[in-house]
C-alpha cells in the first residue's frame, strides 16, 4: 500500500474540513507573538490541540478529529514556528514559556477548562501544563507518547531506531564527523547554531527528514525533501528542547509527578510500531492510572494520519461527548 491510499483511509475516519471561525495573534510581551485560531462550535466544549515537534506547528487537518458541532477547538502555533513569529527563535523559548503561553491563551479567549488533545511532543506539553494547572484540563488525549526522557533521545538519537534502519541511520550521521557522533544532538547543535544560514538549512533538512522518514509504518525509507522554512523551525526548536531535556527539573520527572493529575482522565492512542516514540513510554504513563485508558494499535507507527491512528483518535474525541 503506497504513502497515498494510507492518507485516503486516514481522511475516511475524519470530520469533514471546517474553516476557523476566529483567528488571531496574541502578543506575549517578550517579543514573541503566537498564532491562535478557534473553529467548530463557539459554545462547544473547549478542546485545545498541543502539535508536536516542538517546532512542528498546526495543520487543517487537526481540526479533523473533533465533531465541529460539539467541540470549540482551539489550535495555536507554539513559539518560532508555525504563523508564530519569531521564526525559528529558541530565545525565551522554554517549556514553561509555552505552559505559559497556553494560560495566556486560555485566559484571552474567556475559557474555564478544556479537553487537552496532543501527540508526540505534543503529549508533552499537554502532560505539563496538566501537572501544572490540573483544574484547567478535563481530559487527556494523547498519541505517540513522548515523556522527554534521557533514554528516549537515546533511542532515536543514539543509534536504537538506527538499528532497524541502518542505511537511513548513515544518511543522518554522515555529515557528522566520527569523533563527534558520541553526541548527536551537541554535534548537530553546533551546526544548526552556526549563524551559517546554509550551513543551518542544509543540517536543518537532515535532520527533519530523519525523523520523518521514520513517522509512518508504511514508510519506505525515503528521505522526502520539506521546505527550508519548516525544516530549519522544525530542526532547531526539537534540538534546542532536547539539548536542554525539555528544560524539566529532572530526568522523568513526568512519571514521578503523574500523581498530581491521577485524578483526570485520559485516553492514550499509541502505534504498536513507532519507531519514533516506542510504546514502552506509553505503557508507564497508564500502569497504576486508573482513570487512563491505553489503546495499542496494532499495524501503527508514530503519524497522526495513520488510519488505525486516526480512527482511534475520532472514537476518542466522540466517546467525550457522552460524558
């Protein structure tokens, strides 16, 4: 099955497309203006969506996972990329900056609480912002775990996904000189910092295509070609948060505060083959949470628009309703 009839089964299990009923940038008086935008129903139940990377922004298509009639869904491009200005900017760019941020956010646009929707770094985020305001977030809906742990940028940065894909493992260390690779992310760091445009887009390029080589089951191994905008956002921002550990105070800390937020449901979606964020991390953040419901998808990888994955996020967000 090629790259393309998995998006077409994908779109099957999705809300049709609906246009934004509001946008708007918020400016968060440290220079960074944030690009906010509100479709479906006004007086719907508020769902925030946390995009991944970080660096990865919105799409249209996350709009997709909600009934437009039932939800308000509220979308933003976090710090530096995305609509979001400055472009590809990690000054004044930390997790507690975008915690804050979605405060701000909530409080502009007059809502209470939401349903906190996100994968990838996307559950992240919307894992500390919910350890950090829990009377803010109703619910939890979560794909593609990723705790911001020291042995999961070891995985994917330290050789274990190279291990099932040795060739495109050597196409992203290779611009890396051998006695550097013992750091990926500090060798890579240099270059995407250089102040060396080309320098930057060309490591920037490498870098993003490795992981997106590896977000889909269906993936052939090809190294696609993204634009530079969004790659050098994209590469920057995701090594600036991982070279920092997320700038958490402590390696796994999500796991020893998940008691703050016990009391909140969730429901966790998670591809039973995502090389980019494995299920291991998954499993840990529902064992002993009573209130999380964790659902394998069997045939799945890391991409939001699998379609075990879609379908599973759609049944998520609908199963809410009746609540």
């Amino acid at each position: 099955m090629d790259h393309r009839s998995v998006q077409k089964r994908a779109v099957e299990y999705l809300y049709p497309p609906v246009d934004p009923f509001d946008q708007r940038v918020i400016d968060m008086g440290d220079g960074h203006s944030i690009h906010v935008e509100q479709c479906g129903n006004p007086n719907g139940v508020p769902a925030f969506v946390f995009h991944g990377g970080p660096g990865g922004g919105c799409s249209p298509a996350m709009r997709r996972y909600f009934d437009p009639a039932h939800y308000r869904i509220v979308l933003f491009d976090q710090r530096g990329c995305g609509r979001s200005r400055p472009h590809a900017s990690v000054q004044d760019n930390t997790t507690w900056h975008l915690v804050a941020d979605v405060e701000r956010i909530r409080q502009a646009l007059g809502i209470d609480s939401f349903v906190a929707f996100g994968g990838s770094w996307g559950a992240t985020l919307a894992l500390v912002y919910a350890l950090t305001h829990p009377e803010r977030v109703r619910h939890l809906v979560l794909r593609g775990v990723f705790l911001m742990t020291k042995a999961e940028l070891d995985w994917f940065y330290g050789g274990g996904a190279g291990a099932f894909f040795p060739d495109l493992w050597q196409r992203f260390v290779s611009p890396i000189p051998p006695e550097e690779r013992g750091d990926l992310i500090a060798a890579y760091h240099r270059r995407l910092f250089s102040g060396n445009l080309a320098e930057e887009g060309r490591h920037a390029r490498v870098w993003a295509q490795w992981e997106n080589a590896l977000a889909s089951i269906q993936s052939e191994g090809g190294f696609g070609e993204g634009p530079s905008d969004y790659s050098r956002a994209f590469a920057r921002l995701e090594n600036h948060y991982f070279l920092n550990g997320g700038f958490l105070e402590s390696d796994g800390w999500i796991l020893r505060e998940r008691h703050r937020i016990e009391h909140i449901g969730a429901t966790v979606v998670q591809g039973r083959y995502d090389m980019v964020c494995p299920p291991v991390s998954a499993w840990k953040l529902a064992q002993g949470w009573a209130k999380c419901q964790l659902r394998m998808v069997g045939m799945a990888g890391h991409a939001l628009s699998e379609p075990g994955i879609s379908e599973a996020l759609v049944q998520a967000t609908d199963a809410l309703r009746a609540r």
